[in-house]
C-alpha cells in the first residue's frame, strides 16, 4: 500500500509516554500515513507481548542491558541517550530510505530534543509531541522563560500565570517546587529550548478541556492539540483494525478485573491506582488500605509487585478478600470504562487523568509528584470532576480524609455535580476525538501538511 507520508515516532521510553504517542501513530496510520516507531532495545526488551499494527524499531540510548536503571544518574542517562541515540536514529532513517521508505517527519518527545537536530541534517520536517496538559507545558515554559522563580517562597503563594486560573505552591509540578529535582527540572524546562526551530507542537489535550491556556501558548507556538489519545474501542467511533490495547512493560491480569467487576453494583467500586512509577511510603500504604476497609465501599486495587510488600499484615487475605480485588496490572481502560466502577482514587498521571475525562469517571485525587499535583487542582477547581485529597504536615493522607473523599464522591450532594460534569466532559472528549472534532481537524491539518512535504 503507498502511503501519503512516513512518520518516525520517537518516545521517551517509560509507559505513560509511549501509549499516548501509540495511539496517536495509530490514529495517523488511519489517515494512511505511515508510522515507524523508533523505541530503545532495553524497552522492547522489558515489553509484553501485545501486539501492534505499527511498526516498531530499536535504536538504543546507550543502555540496552538495564535503561536509566543502569545509568549512574539521571543526568548521565540524558546525556548518553542524546550521544547514542542521535547516531542509532540517524542510522535508522538511512536504513529506512534504503528499504524504500524514506521519512519525512521526526514526531519526537520533547524530553529528548536533540531529535530536531537530526531532523535538520536530513532536512525532515519536527514535531514535538508533549505528553503533559497544556496547563502543565505552560508552567515549564514560565520558568524556562524565567518568569516563574524557583522554589516559591511560601506554602501557600499565590502564583499567577497567563492563561490558568491562579495557583498556589502546592500546586506546581514537584520538580518545580522541590529544588532536590533541579536535573530532571532541566530536562522539562529543555523541552522549550529549540521549539522555534519545529513545525509543529501536539499536545494531548483537547481545545475544550484547556482553551484558556491553548489559545495563550498558540500565539507563542504552533499548538494542535490531538488528544484525548484514547484507542478508539473505548470510544464511540471505532478505527478499522483497532483491536489490540497498547504496549506495556507490564503483564495485565486480563480476565480477573472483568469476571470480579461483573459482580458488583452499578457505580459501587473506587478503582484505585497510581500508574507505572509512583511508590508509595509504606506508612502511606498502610492508610489508604485502612481508608478503603473503612469507606465500606468495594474496591479494585492496582499494586504493582514492586509494590506488595508494603500492604499491611493479613491484608490481602482477610479485608481484600471480603471487599476487594488487588492485582498487579490491569487494561485500565477496560476497567474504567466498566459500569460498575463509581470513582477512581487515581495519582492523577495525565494519561489517567485523560482516561477518566474521556469515560466520564470521577476521581479522588491522590497525588504524589511530578506533575500530578497541577493536574490534581485542575480535577477539582477547574473541571469540577472530583475532589483532591490533602496530605498532613508529614506529606501523608490519613485514612479519615481519604475515606472522606471516597465518601464525597460516591455519595453526597457534591458527589451528583461531580457527576454530572464527568458526564459533560466524557462527552467532549468523545466529540473532539470525533470525525469534524477539534482535534480530528488538527490531526487532519497535520496530516495534509505532512503530505505537501516532499520526500
Ligand atoms: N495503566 C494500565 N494498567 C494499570 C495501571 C495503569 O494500563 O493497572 C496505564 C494507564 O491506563 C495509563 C498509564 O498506565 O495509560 C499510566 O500513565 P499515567 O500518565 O497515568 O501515569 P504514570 O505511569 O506515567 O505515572
């Protein structure tokens, strides 16, 4: 089959990165594009086997035995990846032209900008794409601009920034207001460093989530928003040929979560989960397994097997057992999209954050670092889609408070406007994702530039 333009997608290799810019390769490739995605040998090599219809390649960040857990530190990783993988990618497009497949586009993640250089020196067109909300990518470009001053001074300092509704410390990204993660604010922060030089910056949000915002960075870039990046089963319209969930490095308990979530009442279970990376205190663990056993509610708990150690004495025997279900990795897409499920106490990772919007799930948000704090702010006071759980002095959430929340959610007079604006946005993600939606226009417009480009 010809294609129209051949796409080489290259993520950043850890989970909440590479799905969203999956799912979008996927959407491109319904458009007829061709997607080659370039993901580094350690990656590949820690990934289930779950299939995908594009086509995947390895190139390598210099640690093919053990990723960033084999660097020294992270900004060793970052350094080596930009050494070897500007000559594994650089290797890759030229055995991609002598196959007969020349590229025309680098769709790059902006935590590895160097891929713009390689883009200039084959003359291919760049796109960054970013995997934050545009709230968050706006935080980072204030401090990169060096309007945002680090660390904020007080607790609670109100800080204003054009296009969001004003925030206080505690809810900027973690590595903005801890001045310990100042490399990996580095990184972030680089992400802006060369977008003049690029034709294009994604972004996985829709316009309708964040106009504000969007229409503020649009006069700085040129912003598509094309999310939300969910796989089309989950949403009304289904792609041809769109089957198979994602990748993942970890092994989903694939029939458990929909033969226990059958069983249970309509909107009666909290989905808990924190994504691929977070780890919790044990002190931490310990609370939210009291806060769950004492909301009464039943639950579906993710604790990845890093994690299990640190569930309390006889838990899983005696309170799972009688109320919940614990695993270690789920299609969380299915179980949110499950008719039982009633809230979903989530860290609020963007790629959860976007999953629960686009299935109209309420959340409790529990956040914990990185950008989950901002997102968390935006769940509660923007979007009005759940409610945010707040830590005590020593950075822990007692079991009474998260108990509360559940209870907020799932029952009370807020929890009915909580869910009526679950229904609303779930409905607007659709539409944008939608044939004629906003972001289906822009990933349209995308698409007929991207074929005008010779190659
Ligand atoms: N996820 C999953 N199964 C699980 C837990 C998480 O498939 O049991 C997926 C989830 O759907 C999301 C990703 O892992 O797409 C987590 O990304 P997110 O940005 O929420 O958090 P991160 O892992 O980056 O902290």
């Amino acid at each position: 089959m010809s294609h129209n333009a051949h796409c080489l997608i290259l993520p950043y290799p850890i989970q909440g990165h590479i799905n969203p810019m999956l799912q979008f390769s996927k959407r491109l490739q319904s458009k007829n594009v061709k997607i080659t995605i370039a993901a580094t040998k350690f990656f590949l090599k820690t990934m289930q086997e779950l299939s995908t219809p594009v086509s995947i390649e390895a190139i390598s960040d210099g640690y093919d035995d053990g990723g960033i857990g084999q660097a020294e530190s992270f900004a060793a990783y970052i350094t080596r990846f930009k050494e070897v993988g500007s000559n594994t990618l650089s290797q890759l497009i030229e055995t991609l032209t002598t196959r007969g497949y020349p590229v025309n586009c680098i769709v790059y993640d902006p935590f590895l900008p160097w891929a713009v250089e390689v883009a200039k020196k084959y003359g291919l067109a760049s796109a960054a794409f970013f995997t934050q909300s545009c709230a968050v990518d706006n935080i980072y470009y204030h401090v990169h601009n060096g309007v945002l001053k680090l660390p904020p001074t007080e607790v609670d300092e109100e800080i204003s920034i054009p296009g969001l509704v004003t925030i206080e410390s505690s809810d900027v990204p973690s590595f903005v207001s801890t001045p310990e993660s100042a490399r990996a604010l580095e990184m972030l922060v680089n992400q802006f460093s060369n977008l003049e030089n690029i034709d294009w910056v994604l972004i996985n949000s829709f316009y309708e989530l964040e106009k504000e915002v969007i229409d503020w960075m649009s006069k700085l870039y040129p912003i598509k928003t094309i999310g939300p990046t969910i796989p089309s089963i989950y949403l009304d319209k289904r792609l041809p040929d769109d089957k198979e969930y994602g990748l993942s490095i970890f092994k989903p308990m694939t029939n458990e979560c929909p033969n226990w979530l059958n069983h249970q009442p309509i909107s009666s279970v909290v989905y808990v989960s924190f994504g691929s990376l977070t780890k919790l205190e044990p002190e931490q663990m310990e609370e939210l397994a009291w806060g769950l056993k004492s909301s009464n509610k039943n639950f579906l708990w993710v604790v990845r097997s890093t994690e299990e150690s640190k569930l309390p004495n006889n838990f899983l025997e005696e309170l799972a057992s009688e109320k919940g279900l614990v695993v270690s990795w789920c299609l969380q897409l299915q179980v949110l999209e499950h008719k039982s499920i009633g809230c979903f106490l989530t860290h609020c990772g963007w790629n959860s954050t976007l999953e629960a919007i686009s299935l109209g799930v309420p959340m409790v948000a529990m956040p914990q670092w990185s950008d989950q704090p901002t997102n968390a702010k935006l769940v509660e006071d923007v979007w009005g889609m759940g409610v945010r759980a707040k830590q005590d002095e020593k950075g822990i959430l007692r079991r009474e408070v998260i108990e509360e929340c559940i209870r907020r959610v799932m029952e009370e007079e807020k929890g009915k406007i909580i869910t009526e604006n679950a229904k609303k946005w779930k409905e607007l993600a659709r539409k944008a994702v939608d044939e004629g939606g906003s972001s289906d226009r822009n990933i349209e417009e995308f698409v007929s530039k991207l074929v005008t480009i010779s190659y």
